[in-house]
C-alpha cells in the first residue's frame, strides 16, 4: 500500500471481503524520508465498523528481519474464525486504521488503510442488536463496544489492568505557619542587637580609633575584605538567599579570609615578638 492513500478493493464497497475460514496478514515497516528503519513504541491496528462504530484494537507483533542491522517489521494475523467473538460476531464492512506513536513523532500517525468485510456464523449481542437499530445515530454516541468492556476485565496489553473507578478526592491541608513574635518584640529585639555596634561607633567618634599597626599588605588587605564580603553575605542572605546557597558562597569567601587571617595573626605575633626582644636589648645596654 501506498502511505497516507486507502486501497480501494475491486468490490462494489471497495472492501477487501475476507469470508469464513480466511485469514488476513498484515506487514509493515516504518521507515523515515531518507528510507531508514525506526522503531516505533507503539504500533496498532484498530478495525471499526461503519455503521455501529464499534472498535477494536490489536497491537502489532513485533519481529526482527535483519539481525546485523537490527531492521524490524511489524505483522498482524487477524483470523476472524477465532476472533468472532472479539467482534461480538457483528458482520460488515470495518474501518482498517494503522496507528502509530512514538516519543520521536510529533504527531501519532492515523492511516486508514483499507476498509475490510468481515463475515462471522453467529448472533450478535444484545447490544450490538441494539447499535444496530439505531445506526442512523450511532456515530454520534460515544460508548465502547460489548467486545471492548469484555477486554478490558482482563489485563491487556493496550487496556492496561482494566477499568478501574474515580479514585476519592484528596483534601490536603497545608500546616497552619507557627506564629511569629509580635512587631513590637521583633523591634525591640533587632535594637538590642544594634545597641553595640552603635557603641562602638560613639566611642570611635569620641577617642577615636588606632590604625598604626594596619600594615597595608596583602594578606591584611585579602583578610578585612573577606570580614566586610561575609557580613554582606549575612545581610543578604537575611534579606533573600536560602540556607544551602549562603553556604556555597560562605565557603568560596571563609577559605581565602581562614588563610588570609592566619597569616596576618602570624606576623603580628613575630612582630611583638621582636619588638620585645629588642625593648630587651635596648634595656642592657642602658644598664
């Protein structure tokens, strides 16, 4: 067949007419624009009637052709002899449709291929009877066939594990946020905090502040400039960070100010201790 174009049969309906005790095989291979083999996860047959709309749906075998390069077809054997009652033994022309879907298809692939006459020994249901009667208005209903409320009691490949019932509402209820001190505690509090920092400030202002022995060197440059970025940090992640992404940035800024300060500390303690040592000297020499 040609893809994307029905057959037509050379019978009046055009149907392929597939009478008691034949059976119809159907091949396919799914290639794409350039002729390659794909592999589609999903690959269906769905036959449904003209007149009641009654669907079914078979899912395709599927076969390795060429082991080296892994080709793969997929094949269908409808044998209607033993499939009469899938078919609630309702005789007449089907609807042949190719379905196709898979996670690299945009859209499924919807292929009526052919149109099939069916012929089963048996009676129908009573609500195959029933669609029959109202076939002039059938296609407007949307309501599964007797053979597929059959199939979907047992687990299927296509129905899954069959029907299954609304399952009960979930009412989630989200825990009620702790209560929070009142404004006027919160304020008191955050002055509290700044009462000493204010303090420092005033003193600084009255007798001043001694940056004799700040030795403008790296290390001492690299050390208060990580002090000042962490206080930031802090005020920051009051303002807006979350916990986790304070904590990659304390450590990108603790490791250089940790080292940058064990640094400064180690020169001002050889520092004093030379500064005594020569205070000493200068001692005995006096004496």
């Amino acid at each position: 067949l040609t893809p994307e174009k029905t057959y037509k049969a050379s019978t009046a309906s055009g149907a392929i007419t597939l009478e008691i005790g034949q059976q119809i095989s159907i091949d396919l291979n799914i290639v794409d624009s350039k002729q390659i083999s794909l592999t589609a996860h999903q690959v269906f047959i769905q036959l449904t009637h003209q007149k009641t709309q009654q669907a079914i749906t078979y899912t395709c075998t599927e076969t390795i052709t060429d082991k080296k390069s892994e080709k793969k077809s997929y094949k269908l054997l409808l044998d209607p002899d033993s499939s009469a009652a899938e078919f609630d033994y309702l005789s007449g022309i089907y609807k042949v449709d190719l379905i196709v879907g898979d996670s690299s298809i945009k859209a499924p692939i919807l292929w009526h291929m052919f149109d099939l006459d069916l012929r089963f020994v048996g009676e129908a249901g009573d609500e195959t009877k029933r669609r029959i009667a109202q076939a002039t208005d059938i296609s407007r209903q949307e309501s599964s066939s007797p053979a597929g409320s059959r199939r979907a009691f047992t687990p299927n490949a296509i129905i899954g594990s069959g029907p299954t019932t609304a399952k009960p509402e979930i009412d989630h209820m989200f825990r009620a946020p702790e209560k929070r001190a009142p404004p006027f505690l919160a304020l008191t509090f955050t002055i509290l905090c700044l009462i000493p920092l204010l303090g420092l400030i005033i003193a600084w202002s009255v007798i001043g502040f001694n940056i004799s022995n700040f030795k403008f060197s790296i290390s001492n440059i690299i050390f208060h400039a990580g002090l000042i970025s962490i206080c930031y940090l802090y005020f920051v992640y009051w303002c807006r960070l979350d916990m986790f992404t304070t904590l990659k940035y304390l450590s990108i800024l603790g490791v250089p100010t940790f080292l940058a300060g064990h640094r400064v500390l180690r020169a001002q303690v050889i520092a004093k201790q030379q500064q005594t040592v020569s205070s000493t000297q200068s001692l005995n020499v006096k004496k």
